[in-house]
C-alpha cells in the first residue's frame, strides 16, 4: 500500500484477521494490548480505534483494487499572437 510502512500493515492485517476469526472489536484490542503491541503514537489498543482501522484498510484495499493508471503522452503547441 501506498504511504503505509510494513509494520504498520502488519497491524492492519492482524487485527483484520483477528476480526475475521469471530473476535469482537473490544476483544481484538485487547488482544492487541496483551501481545504489547501498540498503535503507531505508541498508545494502547481500544474498540474504538480498531474497528476504524480496519474500516479504512479495507477500503484502502478496495481503492487498490479499482486504481487504475493510464499513461498519457501529449503535446501542446502554443502559438503567441
């Protein structure tokens, strides 16, 4: 992903599999917490701060999916009178 580090989506993608396996949001905090792993601000897991963060790094992974680029190559000729 574009401007994530690799630790960070390490993060995101465990707390997204923990979620997957049935795991409440407050549960994968905790989780979280219990391994000491801590948010980028170096802060403790909460509910709240893992279900937005999975919430954006799924439509992060949708927006990777639908992104397209189209190279464009074209020439203006500008003539001054």
């Amino acid at each position: 992903m574009i401007h994530l580090d690799e630790s960070r989506i390490q993060r995101l993608e465990l707390m997204s599999d923990l979620r997957m396996t049935g795991l409440m949001h407050r549960e994968v905090a905790e989780q979280m917490n219990l391994m000491k792993i801590r948010t980028p601000t170096n802060k403790m897991y909460s509910a709240q701060f893992v279900e937005r963060s999975i919430f954006k790094y799924q439509r992060r992974e949708i927006r990777k999916e639908q992104t397209s680029f189209k190279v464009v190559n074209e020439t203006y000729e500008f003539i001054w009178k």
